[in-house]
C-alpha cells in the first residue's frame, strides 16, 4: 500500500473536492484520481461516492478514514522523534550508584545541558548497584552508566572517570573515634558492616583486607554505602566505605585509611560496539573530555 496514495485519501477526505485536493497537494487531478483508484482497487471497496459536485466518504471510506489518520498521526510523530535524535536530541537513560547522586551526576548532567542550550535534551536517571546496573546496559534498559569496573565483563567498554577516596567510618562514641587516621589492621577487633557480592566496592574492600592477612568481623552485609552509613550512625558496627559528601552531617567519625591506601575509582561503562544515539555520544564525550582522571 502506497504511503503517498494514503496521504491523498486523507486530504481528499478532508476537501470533499478532487480539484481542490490536487490543487493542494501539488498534483494533477487524473494523478489524484488514479491514486484513489487503485487505493479502491487494492481494498476491493469503494471509498468516495458523488455528493453533487463534491465526494463523500462511503461507509467503508469513513471506517478506514479513522484508521489511516491515526496511523499517519503516528507514523509522523515517530518521524519526527527520530529526526530530532538525529540532530542531537532525545533522552538518555542514565544510570548510577546512589553515592553519585549528590554532587558527581547532577554536577556533570548540568554542565552538558548547560553546553546545549539549544537542543532538547533530557535525562531519565535510574539508581541501583553496580551489577543490576550492567544488567541494565546489556538488557537496553540505560544508554550509559557510572559505576563500579567488573574485571570479568568483557561486553562493557569501562572508561575511568572519577574517583573517591575509601575511609573508615565509626559511631561518635566508639573507641576509634578519637583517632583521625587508622591502619586497617585495627579495625579487626570490631564488628563491621560490609558491601554485598553484588555491590562494585566489595572485592576492592575485599582486596584490601587481604593486604593485610585477616579478615573482618562481619555484623551485615548491606548494598548501599547510604544505608551503611546510618547503621554505622547507630552503632550497628564500623566500616570501610565511599568519602562522601553526607557522612559530614551524620553522627559518625569519619577516619582516613592510613594503611593500606586505596583510592576508590568511578567509570563509565558503555555495551561495546553499540551503537549510540547522537544525542549519548555527545554526553560521553562530554564526560571523557571533563574528566578528572
């Protein structure tokens, strides 16, 4: 079926006039009359009947009107999202570890919008752990991730783009709490709360305690460094996370990690060789270019 020959039944729906239709869509009336012909011919029905010097619809005429404009109305919606992907629009779905969500991604996202003023651009930002997150990329669910590397995934292109240093957090009233600084080897005595498999951070720390030959007391296993923090906050145990911005407004003694050192680095992660709207290359780029690595 003839997409051009469509559009002809809808203006000639609309004018009521074969003249009047041509006249406006920039054809002849014998072209309009043999497109409409063979549109009938193709349905086996009749579409238009005579109404004097005008047409009418028919019957069948008016229950494939009401189709056809939809489907055109939809057909010249989607094009028009895709031209404007093209030229460097849409959304992107971007997703990130939650300790990112207070200064890194909305700092990064606001200068790139900042850089485009023009476009119409937007993000749709989805929050999890590192695993769950490159889920998401391979199901398609995120154009683009900062997360944590995984050394076993070999379809993820991990491009260094941040990083945040590791301390030891402590209740206020604990008895670490009057140190600044601490070798890891003194945590041991005490029950601590640690990441879980999934989280990106855990085979780091991991790493860490086996620099020094023991392991920690494990009191839980939790996902998220915002949650770890207010069980710490309420003497639930001690750990070794993130240096973020919010543990400066909790009650909890935040120490650096004299021994071993490990500072802690965020990545972009992409699907290799997929390819990227416009629109996600330009924020990639952005990124790589800004970054601080």
């Amino acid at each position: 079926m003839n997409l051009y020959h469509l559009r002809y039944f809808i203006t000639l729906a609309h004018l009521e006039h074969y003249t009047k239709a041509a006249e406006k869509l920039m054809i002849t009336q014998p072209s309009l009359s043999s497109a409409i012909s063979s549109l009938e011919k193709e349905l086996g029905v009749s579409l238009f009947e005579k109404d004097g010097r005008n047409v009418v619809l028919t019957k069948c005429g008016k229950m494939f009107f009401g189709a056809v404009q939809e489907s055109l109305e939809i057909l010249d919606s989607n094009v028009n999202i895709l031209k404007s992907i093209s030229n460097g629009e849409g959304i992107i779905d971007l997703a990130f570890l939650r300790t990112l969500g207070s200064d890194f991604v909305p700092d990064v996202t606001s200068a790139f919008l900042q850089s485009y003023p023009e476009k119409e651009i937007k993000f749709h930002f989805h929050t999890g752990v590192t695993a769950d997150i490159i889920q998401g990329l391979k199901d398609r669910k995120y154009d683009i991730a900062f997360c944590s590397k995984i050394k076993e995934e070999h379809t993820i292109d991990f491009i260094p783009i941040a990083k945040q240093e590791l301390v030891l957090i402590v209740p206020t009233n604990h008895p670490l709490a009057n140190k600044n600084t601490i070798d890891l080897i003194e945590t041991i005595p005490y029950p601590q709360i640690i990441f879980t498999k999934k989280s990106g951070l855990r085979p780091i720390i991991d790493d860490l305690f086996n620099q020094i030959g023991k392991q920690p007391k494990v009191a839980y296993e939790v996902e998220e460094d915002q949650v770890i923090a207010g069980l710490v906050s309420k003497n639930f145990g001690i750990a070794v996370c993130p240096n973020m911005p919010m543990l400066n407004s909790m009650n909890l003694k935040v120490l650096q990690i004299a021994s071993p050192n490990w500072e802690r680095f965020f990545y972009l992660a992409v699907i290799k060789d997929r390819q990227l709207t416009p629109v996600v290359q330009k924020f990639k780029d952005f990124v790589v270019e800004h970054s601080k690595i």
